[in-house]
C-alpha cells in the first residue's frame, strides 16, 4: 500500500506525515509541501501522481487564509478546487482512491442544530466556496473517495486559534474575543487518530465503494464558541489570570464573512465506520500537554 500525502507541512499534515507510516500495511509514504510541489501548478501534479502511483491520495494541503482568499479568488480556486479535481481524476486513472479535506465554512451558519451531510451547503466566503468546489469535483471525479469536513483546527504547531490566544494571553491583562460565533474546535491528533482508521478500512476493504463513498463530517465533539475557546486555553494555560471578554462579530469586521453556528453532526462517521473523536474539552487539554 502507497500513500500519496499532499500538505504535508501544514497542521494536520504534519500530524498524518508523522502518524502514517507507523500504520501496519502502510509500505510506502511519499509527502509533498508547497516547497516540493506547488498545487496550483497543475500539469506538474498530474505527472506527479502520474509518476508515484499511490494506492491512496491523502491531500491535507488547502489555501486556508480564510481574509486573504476574499482577495486571492483565483489561486484560492487552483488549491482549493482543481488541484482536488486533478487528484481525482488521476486517483480515478490509476485505481487508486482518495480521502480530501474539506470545512464547515460551506454551510452559511443559519442552522439551530449539529448539521449533518443532508443539509445544503451555502458558503458565503470565497474559502467556503472554493473549498465547496473542491469537494463536488473529488466527489464527482473518484468514486473511491471520502471528503471529510471539520472544524476550528489547531495543534501546538503551524499558525492556529491556540497559538494565538497564547500568545496574546502572556502579552495582554485582557483579550476581547468574539462570542458569537458557534463551532467545535478540533484538533489534528484527533483527525489524525479517525483518519487512520479509515486508512485501516481502505487496506481492508481494498478501497472505499460507492456505497461508503461521500461526505463526512468528522470535529470533536461539544460546542463553544471562540470566546469560550480562548477562556478554556487561558484557563489550563499559565496565564490563567487573564481575562477574556465576550464581543460580538460586529466589533470585530473581517474581509470574509463568518457563519454563526457550523457545529457539525459525525453520526454518519460513527454509523458507517464506528468512529467518534473525543468532546472538544478533553482534547485541548491532550493537545496542551503536549508541548
Ligand atoms: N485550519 C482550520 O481551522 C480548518 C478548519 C476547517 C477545515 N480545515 C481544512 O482542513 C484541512 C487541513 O487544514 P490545516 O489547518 O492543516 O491547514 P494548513 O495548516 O494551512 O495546511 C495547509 C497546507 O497546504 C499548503 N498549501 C497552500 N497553498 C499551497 C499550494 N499552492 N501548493 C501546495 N501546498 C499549498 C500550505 O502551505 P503554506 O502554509 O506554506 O501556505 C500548508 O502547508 C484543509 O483541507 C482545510 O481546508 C481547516
């Protein structure tokens, strides 16, 4: 079994780049960052996977700059969208499958419960919306294939909501923090944990049927919202006597739009394959110790 991993200097790649080969069954691993392959280029990723020939294409690489895309529509559009698309279609050439990355930033946060796969997407950012594309193409061009979409990723490592709130918790008294926008922070070791198994699954199964095949979402479990976020960092942080106050999104405008509520449901992901992720508590705390 060969795995093809794209991404692999970003948050959650760096996590499965280290976690994959310990995988019994995983022969190979071969890891692409933007150093060794620029996505956008995308005749150059077509010969890529032409020439690695993987059984899986794992791809963890996105343009995340959620502000920056609203402004960078077209290569937000390459990384986001067609790279995928080329994955697929070669993934589908070559007989291999794929399990790609997607957000709950398609969804428009109008919701007032956990959205499950059924609910139609609606992005209001250029991020959602190319990443929306992303996810169709996948869908559309490799039947052997899962699009798992999470939620509030962060780890000790890589530009994240945690590192952040640390560092601005040792420099600051008070952090102002929004407050109403709802969501599930989620770490990279619990998606690297639940990613593994499907990799399990695929060696099993020789590959993901039509049947498996299709969108999952896959966040810790709970809700919180950004403030509440930072308030559990501070709190089992050194800083804890900083103080975090509650604003709302209107005093804090951001070029892109933010949904409101993309707490995601996984049954489908528990139903299917027996997974879950721990609550999104238990995991800061894992994700803290850490360091
Ligand atoms: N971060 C979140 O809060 C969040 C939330 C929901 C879903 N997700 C999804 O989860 C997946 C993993 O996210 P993550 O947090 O691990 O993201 P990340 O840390 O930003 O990693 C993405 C990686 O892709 C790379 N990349 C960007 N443009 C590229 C290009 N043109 N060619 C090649 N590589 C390129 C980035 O390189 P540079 O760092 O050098 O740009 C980075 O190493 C993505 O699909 C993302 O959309 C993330």
């Amino acid at each position: 079994m060969k795995i093809l991993l794209f991404g692999c200097d970003g948050q959650l790649g760096t996590h499965l780049n280290e976690a994959l080969p310990n995988v019994a069954g995983v022969e190979e691993l071969s890891g692409y960052g933007i150093n060794d392959l620029n996505l956008s280029h995308l005749d150059r990723l077509r010969q890529v996977i032409n020439d690695e020939k993987p059984n899986l294409i794992i791809n963890a690489a996105a343009y995340t700059a959620v502000d920056k895309a609203e402004s960078d529509v077209e290569l937000a559009a390459k990384v986001n969208a067609e790279a995928p698309s080329v994955m697929a279609e070669v993934a589908t050439i070559l007989n291999a499958g794929m399990i790609h990355y997607s957000t709950d930033y398609v969804f428009d946060g109008t919701a007032t419960r956990p959205y499950s796969e059924d609910d139609i997407p609606n992005p209001e950012s250029v991020y959602g919306s190319t990443k929306l594309d992303g996810e169709n193409a996948v869908l559309m061009h490799c039947k052997n294939s899962l699009v798992l979409r999470t939620s509030w990723v962060y780890s000790m490592h890589g530009q994240n909501f945690l590192r952040t709130i640390l560092r601005l918790a040792a420099e600051r008294d008070e952090l102002k923090v929004v407050g109403d926008q709802i969501g599930a922070p989620t770490t990279t070791r619990a998606l690297t944990d639940a990613s593994l198994k499907l990799v399990q699954y695929f060696m099993l199964h020789n590959g993901f049927s039509e049947t498996v095949s299709g969108v999952y979402h896959m966040t810790c479990g709970g809700e919180t919202s950004w403030c509440g976020f930072a308030r559990a960092i501070v709190s089992a942080s050194e800083y804890s006597d900083t103080r975090v106050l509650d604003i709302p999104t209107v005093d804090y405008p951001t070029p892109a739009k933010r949904p409101a509520y993309t707490v995601l449901s996984n049954k489908k992901l528990f139903d299917t394959f027996g997974i879950s992720l721990p609550d999104w508590e238990a995991a800061l705390i894992e994700c803290m110790q850490e360091e």
